[in-house]
C-alpha cells in the first residue's frame, strides 16, 4: 500500500467521528448567507465602522488558539456568542474614524498601543452588531416568527478563549492597500446545534420500496457456547499436571451461554458421532 506523502494527504478532509451524521457539510451555504449579511451591514446601517474595509470571505472552522486575541461575549435568548478581533484591525479602524486618516493610510502597530477607552467602546459595538447579525441569520434560518431582541451594550463582557473544538466563523477583510484583517465569531454549543439543524432538509429521505419484513427473530442471529463440564481444582494441583495425568469429572447437564451470561441448561447426547445439546431448560 503506496504511503501518502503531505503533497497527497493535504487534499484529503479528515473527519472528526463526533460530527457524523451532522449536515456540516452544509455550514458553507449558511456561509455564504450570513457574508451577504455582514456584506450588506457593512455597506449600510454600520458603514461608518468599517472606513475603507471590505469583507473579502466568511468561512467555519475551529476556534484559533491565540492568546493574544481579545475575546467578548454576550449571552441572549439563542445561547451565549463570543467575538475577537485582531488588535492591528481595530487600531485602524479607530484611526480612520476618529483620527481623521484616510482609507489607504497604513495602520499603526498594535504592540505599541495602549488599550484606550474609545477602543473599549468600538469593541462592544461591534462585538454587539456580529452578534445581532448572526442571531438574525439563525433566525431566518429557522423561520422564526420573531426576529430575537438586540443585544444591549451592557450584555457585552470580557470572556474566555473557546476551546480548540469550538466552532468560529472568521471573516477575512481587506482594504484598499490590499492588507488583511481578521475577526472571529464563535456560536455556544446550543447556538451551534442549532445552526446544524437548520440545515437538515425539510422533506424526509425517500426509501426503496421494500417487500414484507422478515420477522425479526428469523433475522437476527446471536452465538450461543456450551460449556460441557466445569471442575474446582487448587492452583498447586494444576502447576503439578504433566502430559498423561486425568482429570476426573462427570458429566451432566451443560450451560448454554450468550456472551458469558447463563441463559439454558440443557442435556448433552450423542448423535452421529458427534455431541449436541437438548432438552433445554432455562437456567433461573
């Protein structure tokens, strides 16, 4: 069997026994949705936040281990959302806001930055909006009657990192000097559950048409062992045993095991040349 090399296992999506039977291979589509969401905020009502960025894509996969990430959560009515932007990112936004520096201006070290308290400000507003967003997402993913209430400012807290199995949405910007920004967005549990079961298809899956079922004790089969003879001897009596030596023992009625539990005795004949069981009885 021919080895894969990393130019050959690279291609190949490893699955994570945990998620079999889940629609993940749907999360793409809603993706795509919510980058139309977020597309349309940023080019609308929350224009003023994003001077000169555009969302480049919106993509799901797990949530980045990096500890220099700062990250805010809110709970509501659909579970509890964490939200993380890269520090470099919010420095420029907050330049080209409130220092009056234009679109293509280079953004400003984030390590040599003090947090500022108008930072702290942008991060719960925007921390709020990508929460809103992807709670309206959900919302019309699961036809609900009434969109879930906006999440207030005070909702907003420092959290902790989700761990590395949690699922994120990280949504890639880009300006007009083509440099990159990233935030993440990272549903709870329930949220998420909640996200995959959206995507589950209305309408149930066709089966072939199949002719009268079997019953199914004429379907199922299960092993049976017989255990003929059974005898107590003392561990010194065994190591002393050599090639030639008896053991005495009777035989009378047999266990009929399943999976070493003791479900019939039943008496032991000959038949042919060859032993069998009958006269079940069960054992209790």
């Amino acid at each position: 069997m021919p080895i894969g090399t990393p130019d050959t296992t690279s291609q190949h999506q490893v699955l994570d026994p945990c998620l079999l039977g889940r629609p993940v291979h749907l999360l793409p589509q809603f993706a795509v949705r919510l980058q139309d969401d977020l597309d349309a905020a940023m080019q609308g009502p929350a224009r003023r936040y994003w001077g000169g960025w555009r969302l480049g894509s919106v993509e799901f996969g797990r949530a980045p281990q990096d500890g220099s990430l700062r990250w805010m959560a809110a709970a509501g009515a659909m579970g509890t959302v964490s939200v993380a932007f890269e520090r470099g990112l919010l420095l420029t936004l907050l330049e080209r806001r409130y220092g009056g520096r234009s679109a293509t201006a280079t953004p400003r070290d984030p390590d040599s930055e003090r947090v500022t308290a108008t930072e702290e400000r942008l991060i719960v507003v925007l921390t709020q909006q990508m929460i809103d967003l992807l709670y309206g997402r959900v919302a019309i993913s699961m036809a609900m009657d009434v969109a879930p209430a906006a999440v207030p400012a005070g909702a907003v807290n420092a959290s902790t990192m989700p761990g590395k199995s949690a699922w994120t949405v990280c949504a890639t910007l880009r300006d007009a000097n083509g440099a990159t920004g990233r935030f993440w967005i990272a549903p709870d549990q329930a949220l998420m559950a909640a996200i995959l079961s959206s995507l589950r298809p209305d309408h149930p899956r066709a089966h072939a048409v199949r002719g009268p079922s079997e019953p199914l004790s004429s379907k199922l089969q299960v092993k049976l062992d017989g255990r003929l003879v059974s005898k107590a001897i003392t561990l010194g009596t065994l190591f002393d045993l050599k090639i030639g030596d008896v053991i005495p023992v009777s035989v009378g009625r047999a266990d009929v095991l399943l999976d070493e539990a003791r479900l019939f005795t039943a008496a032991v004949a000959e038949h042919k040349g060859k032993l069998c069981l009958t006269s079940f009885e069960d054992a209790e």
